[in-house]
C-alpha cells in the first residue's frame, strides 16, 4: 500500500511540472495573459492533515490548488480559488475529502494589506445529523499583513457560521501568523530557508469550549522550473486549552512532514 502511494503521488508531481511547464513555455498567450490576470497552482502532500491544531485524517494525503488573481489595480485585487485534499489510504477512522471554494479581496496600503474573503466547505464523506447526502460549512475572514515588518506579521479573523447539523462549526477562529526566509546558494542554484509559526485562538469551532494551537514549520524551497519551485518541510503543532483537554477536543502534540509544489505563471 505504502508503495503504491509513493508511485500515485510521483505521477501527480509530474503530472504537474508537465502541465505547468507546457504552460511555461508555450509561445501562444491567451485571453487570461492578456488581460495580465495570474494563475497558480500548487500541489501539498502531508504525512497527516492538521487543520488549526486538529488532526483531520491520520493518513497521508494529497491536497492541489488552482487559483485565478486579477492585476494589481488602485481598486485592489481580486483571487478565486479551488483547493482539494484527500486522503491516500484509510488505515484509521477519519475520512477527510474536503473541496474549498474561496474568494478574496485585498487592497494593499504601503505598509499594510487588508483582506476580506469567503470560504465554502464541501465535505463529501461527512453524514450530517440532517440527512444530507454530504456536508458543507461557510465561512466569513478578515485580516491585516504587515509585509515590510520583520517576520511579516498577520492577524486573521474567521468566521465560521454554518450549522452544526449541516457539516459547519459555527465558532471562531483568530491566528497571529509570523514568518522568516533566509536566501541561501548551492551550486549556482538559489534557493530559500522558510521558517513560519502561528499562534490560533479557537472559540467552539468543531469543538465544545475555548483553547487553541501553536506551530511551527521549517523548510527548504528549491527551484524546479521557470516559475515551479517544491519544499520539503517538517511542522510541529501543539494544542492547548480544551483543544488538548482528552475529553473534550483530545489533540495532542504531534510533528508531520510533507512536500510542497508550488506555480505561478
């Protein structure tokens, strides 16, 4: 099983420098090109899934991206994205397939960026108390970056106001995210040392009471291609409050490990 895994997901990673890399190189421009609008795309394989200090699936899985951003403009900017995870076996008793629709806005001053957006769940292996054939959540955020500050420090707030009976988690969540990458060279080819930690704040979301998480992530972002780059990267995540609490939310420490491919045109 392990084995065929691994082949699955080197033909999804190549699979992916060849599109890309077509796209790259190809001499025709299309209607998006020309209207200067951005398109990328990346590709995250994890050892497990943890989401805001939540172990969603303890299995591996493989989760692609796709995202369209209009042109910088004093109106601001505008991104739509699709993001996808599922899981590659099912040794344990969590099902996570999970399809994300979001839209985003942000307008950049010189010092800060603020942003707007919505997020729509879709969770296929869920069977909410309803009925439904699968379950679904919504959810409103809004934060600040700090771009030209060290460790370019955000603040995000969400929002989640979908129904417990539907699939939704109807709570809040509120992260302080920090981040550092150091330029580094071998062999002629540049690459990048990326540190980032977060600190989150959950309020009942998907959990009875108050607690939260902190982590940790360090990689290595290595070029591929025009515009292709990967990072292998190694995380460590730490829940606290009623999130650790055994008989309320139950997470624990844990460190997880993964490959992340990213590309912009």
């Amino acid at each position: 099983m392990a084995k065929r895994m691994f082949s699955g997901f080197l033909m999804l990673c190549m699979m992916f420098s060849v599109i890309f890399c077509q796209a790259a190189y190809s001499e025709d421009e299309g209607i998006l090109s020309k209207l200067n609008f951005e398109v990328s795309g990346d590709l995250n394989f994890s050892s497990i899934y943890m989401w805001r200090g939540i172990m969603l699936d303890g299995d591996p899985v493989i989760q692609p991206g796709f995202y369209v951003s209009t042109p910088e403009s004093k109106f601001g900017r505008i991104k739509a994205g699709i993001w996808v995870s599922h899981d590659l076996e099912n040794k344990d008793a969590l099902r996570s397939s999970e399809t994300d629709y979001i839209i985003d806005y942000t307008y950049s001053f010189p010092s800060v960026d603020l942003s707007l957006g919505h997020t729509y769940y879709e969770f296929p292996d869920a069977v909410p108390s309803d009925g439904a054939p699968k379950g679904f959540s919504r959810e409103f955020y809004a934060g600040f970056t700090l771009s030209k500050v060290f460790l370019c420090p955000s603040v995000y707030y969400y929002y989640d106001y979908g129904k417990k009976d539907d699939g939704g988690g109807e709570g809040s969540y509120t992260v302080l995210n920090l981040s550092y990458s150091k330029p580094f060279t071998v062999k002629d080819i540049s690459m990048s040392l990326d540190l980032s930690g977060h600190a989150g704040y959950n309020n009942k979301l998907y959990y009875r009471g108050k607690g939260g998480d902190a982590g940790i992530t360090a990689g290595v972002t290595i070029p591929l291609l025009k515009g292709l780059s990967c990072k292998p990267n190694i995380s460590y995540s730490v829940p606290w409050g009623n999130l650790s609490d055994k008989n309320n939310g139950n997470q624990k420490n844990r460190f997880y490990s993964g490959m992340y491919l990213s590309y912009a045109f």
